[in-house]
C-alpha cells in the first residue's frame, strides 16, 4: 500500500541584502535560514533548506510545525 505524499507550504521572508543576493528565513521552522545570490538560486536553496530541516525533523522524531498563516501587518 503507498502512502499519498503530503505537500506542506511554509511562509518564507525574503530581505534583499545591500551588498546584493537575498536571504531567507522561515518562521515556522526557528533556525531555517538560507540565501541566494540570485533571485533562482534563493528559491532553489529555499527548498533544499526547508526540505533538509523536515528530513532531521522526521529523523529526530519531532513534529513537524504546521503554519498558522498570519496577516502581514496584524496586530497580536
């Protein structure tokens, strides 16, 4: 019997840096941080960066964070 894949979708915050190329951090996921000299390699390190930290999640046998999404702008 396969088991059906499960896509999770995580905010990430992009900040583009003065000196050039972009990071990323992912709030869910405290510690996941990655960058990107260019607008590609960012989100192609994004992926691998959230992917490698579910994987040692998995690994660990810890949870894996599910989002609340949270308006931009909101007000706790």
């Amino acid at each position: 019997m396969q088991s059906k894949a499960t896509k999770l979708k995580f905010t990430v915050l992009v900040e583009k840096n003065e000196e050039g190329g972009y990071t990323v951090t992912v709030p869910s996921l405290p510690g996941c941080i990655t960058q990107g000299d260019t607008w590609n390699e960012t989100i192609a390190n994004t992926s691998e960066a959230i992917a490698g930290y579910i994987e040692a999640l998995r690994t660990l046998g810890k949870p894996i964070p599910i989002e609340i999404p949270v308006e931009v702008g909101a007000t706790l």
